[in-house]
C-alpha cells in the first residue's frame, strides 16, 4: 500500500473553532457564506489545531522513549532545527532556527528526538525568551547531562508586518546550563554553530 497522509482532529475543538472563525470574518467585514470563504473556517480551525498540538505532547516522553546508555562525553550538537511557531501576543507566525547541544553524562537520546522536542514547545503559542528556556529544560531534566545549550534566532512577523515594519530584524536568544556556563565550552558551541562543516 501507498504513504497515506492521516490527519487527526478533535472534532468538539474543531466545531467550536470553525464557529469562532465564521464569526470572525464577518468582525472583519467579509461574508463567510462567499464562494472562496465557505470552507475557510473549517481550514483555519484545523491549522490552528495543528499549529497548537504542542499543547498535547509530552518532550520528556519523547526523550525517553529513545534514552540509550552510552560513555560518551563529548558535545553533540544538533544544529539549524527549523522552528515555526506563533507569537501570543499577536498569534502570528515567527520563524528560524534552533541550535541545540548537550554533553552526556551516561545518557544519550536519538537525534531526532532533539528537534522533536523543539516543535513540542514550538507549537504552542509563545514567547521566543520562553521557547529557549523550555528546551533546554526538558533536556536537563530527562538526561542529566554535563551542560545544555540552546540557541534561537527567529524574524517575527508581528515586527515584519505590522508596528515597526522592520523587514530583516533577527532575535536572537540563548540559554546555557552547567558546562556551557564556561566561558571555554560556550565558545566552542558558539564557533560549531557558525561554521560550516565541509
């Protein structure tokens, strides 16, 4: 058989929602019942829906359910993790990218479970600051490891579309746990980061 794509929704969620949206376009001026808008309701109840499915999963699961005893002490680095997710504030979409590094100390997870638990907390409405700090917790908290760093840069469209307009303004924010607090280990995390690799 054929890669079938499956997508699940809440349907008691996903009623309330789509009824919040067809009241949303007439707040705005616009006829739900027009020809191009009829099934947007629905559309947008279920892209929020999967824009907010953070709210519903568990990173330290995720972390676990791939946890291996290993010696290994040297820094892994999961670099360029795409993230979009979406400003509370304004509930519009910022995007970038996310640099994580851990330094085991007898523990290990699987590479992909680091940009999982990214998109755990980055479907969920949010702050970049937040976002940063929760990463990083999540993988203190399940490996115990050495040190911990996490890095986003992000453009947000709530500064690139509305208010100030600034179309190439990048955030930045970072967080650092034990190891990574030396002032040695955070460079070398901070040179890997910036280089390409060959």
């Amino acid at each position: 058989m054929r890669y079938q794509r499956k997508d699940e929704y809440c349907e008691d969620s996903l009623n309330g929602l789509i009824k919040s949206y067809k009241d949303v376009l007439e707040q705005i001026g616009e006829n739900p019942e027009r020809e191009g808008l009829l099934k947007t309701p629905e559309r947008v109840a279920k892209a929020m829906q999967f824009l907010t499915q953070g709210y519903f999963q568990d990173a330290k699961a995720i972390i676990n359910s791939a946890k291996f005893h290993e010696t290994v002490s040297e820094m892994i680095i999961v670099k360029d993790i795409e993230i979009y997710s979406m400003c509370e504030h304004h509930m519009l979409p910022f995007i970038g990218k996310a640099h994580v590094a851990y330094i085991p100390n007898g523990w290990i997870t699987g590479l992909s479970k680091i940009a999982r638990v990214v998109d755990v907390y980055a479907r969920r409405l949010q702050v970049q600051e937040r976002l940063t700090i929760q990463i990083k917790d999540a993988i203190k908290e399940t490996l115990n490891p050495i040190g911990v760093a996490v890095v986003i840069e992000a453009k947000h469209l709530c500064m690139m579309m509305r208010g100030v307009q600034k179309q190439n303004s990048v955030t930045t924010t970072s967080a650092f746990d034990g190891e990574f607090m030396k002032n040695t280990t955070r460079s070398e995390f901070l040179k890997l980061i910036s280089s390409d690799l060959d």
